[in-house]
C-alpha cells in the first residue's frame, strides 16, 4: 500500500488496524452519531487511503446511516433499487436463511459503473450478520495497476473504456428478495465511457477503472478489446492485491468504489443476513495523462 510519508501521525483521533500490505482498515473506538467534523475528515482520509475501511460497533437504523452518509457528501442516486419508505438514498438488501441460491454481487464488480459518474463511495452497514460466513472480498485497482509491467500500462494508459447497463435488470430482478424499480430495465441501453487508467483525486494515486461491465474500448472492437480486458481482469484478482472483510453485527464497511472491484462470498447457507446500503456522489473519474501515468 503507497501512502504519504507521515500519514499515521495524521490519525489523531482513530485507532487503525490494516487488514493487510494492499488496502484495508478496521476503526475502532468511536461513535459515527458523535462525531465532529475533524473526525469525519479523518474517516475520509483513512478511506482515501485504505481504500476499504469496516467501522466496528456502530448502532445504526436507516435515520441515523441517512446522517452518517451525507456527511460524506451528497446520494449518487439508485436507479435500480426500490428504496425504503422515507429515505431514498437507503436499501436494505435481506437474505433469509430458506434462501440457498446465488447471492447477489457474488461475482468480482464494481457498483454502477455505466452511470456518468459512478459512485466515489459505497457505506454497507450490517443489521443482521451470520455467525460465520458472508465476508466480502476487496481486490485494489490500485495496486493492480501498479503492478503492471511499463510496456502494459503504455498500452492502456490512454485507452477509454465503455461500461454497459446490459444485463443489470435481469440479475437484480432474478433475486426475490431485491425490490426492483419498474423502469430499471430501461439500463440496458445504457452505454457510458470512462478512462482506462484513472488518479484517485484526493492521493493522486493512479487506478484502472475496471469492471465486469467493461465490454470495449473506444475504437477497438468487442473482438480486439477482450483480451486486454480479460488479461486485466485475471491480473486484478492476484491473491496479493485483496484483503477479505469479515462482518460483524453492527459494522460499517465504506469502500472507494471507483479504485476497487468487490464480491459477496456466498458461504452461509440457512443463514439470515440483513444490510444497509446507501452510496456518495464524488467527482468524475479523472484520466491520467500520458506524462502521469509512469509511476
């Protein structure tokens, strides 16, 4: 993990546990109802940083996870999800324990990448957590990236990629326990373009901007572009690259959507698991520039 020199001495007021050498924290010790502005600001530092960060013992119902979010920034908007009644910017995604089949997020993607600006932030916060089972899986597009030989990433530096909505209606709505908005099919023909090769706009670190719904490049075909993609998304799930969050009742996991790609493990069956889930709008991708993207 490439971080500031000093950085620690910047967390006066958190206590941080890395989950491991790529990304990942676990804070524990404060109370998001309580908290300052100083301290959010700290929050989001370790997030700009750690990339995943799991807030443990929180006590949180839709109102106070509504509070707690947009004091991280504005709703992104859910054009798939029907929303709970009174807050629109809150899901709650339940999985009850008579429900044996795929989960849904279970394979390596990113949240909304085809929306102009998809999500700077993802909060998940747990309600009802199995005893064992049901981690979610982070790999950084960070470190991704920088792991990249010279000549790989002069190939794709300045490569635009095309995020398609195809199939987003459907797997949603194959799940019963995900209400699904009336017009969400309208998605599927939902094309947006996005940098290959991204800065964080905080770090300034460099990421792929890298999903399951990248299909092309922008001037190549379907046909030239998969190899670069699949090779992309086979080097992105180097075991070296991930850290896996393991859930507990009452935790608050936030992620920079953008830098990293995340799967639901699906190891819990006859098991009931409830969260919330809500995201933050942030700027647009931003490319990095030919000049910038030699580390």
């Amino acid at each position: 993990m490439k971080t500031v020199p000093d950085l620690e001495s910047q967390f006066t007021r958190l206590k941080l546990r890395p989950l491991t050498g790529s990304l990942g924290a676990d804070i524990v010790g404060i109370n998001l109802n309580a908290v300052d502005e100083e301290l959010i600001a700290q929050v989001q530092l370790a997030l700009d940083h750690y990339h995943v960060i799991a807030v443990r013992n929180q006590n949180l119902d839709p109102a106070s996870l509504h509070e707690v979010a947009r004091r991280f920034g504005p709703f992104t908007g859910n054009p798939v999800h029907i929303p709970l009644d009174g807050f629109d910017d809150i899901v709650r995604f339940t999985r009850s324990a008579a429900d044996r089949g795929p989960v849904v997020g279970e394979d390596l993607h990113m949240d909304m990448p085809w929306m102009e600006i998809p999500p700077a932030t993802t909060m998940l916060y747990g309600e009802e957590i199995p005893p064992v089972g049901g981690d979610t899986l982070f790999t950084s597009l960070s470190a991704a990236y920088e792991g990249l030989s010279e000549t790989m990433r002069s190939i794709i530096n300045d490569l635009m990629g095309i995020h398609s909505g195809k199939g987003v209606f459907a797997l949603n709505a194959s799940h019963r326990a995900l209400s699904v908005k009336s017009n969400a099919q309208a998605i599927d023909d939902i094309e947006t373009e996005h940098p290959l090769v991204c800065v964080h706009p905080t770090t300034g670190r460099r990421h792929l901007l890298l999903s399951a719904a990248l299909c092309r490049f922008t001037g190549m075909t379907e046909a030239e572009s998969m190899p670069i993609i699949n090779l992309l998304m086979s080097h992105a799930q180097r075991v070296e690259y991930t850290c896996r969050l393991r859930w507990e009742p009452g935790t608050l996991a936030m992620w920079s959507n953008q830098c990293l790609m995340h799967a639901a493990i699906n190891d819990y069956p006859g098991q009931r698991r409830v969260v919330l889930r809500t995201t933050i709008a942030g700027p647009p991708p931003k490319a990095a520039s030919a000049a910038e993207c030699s580390p």
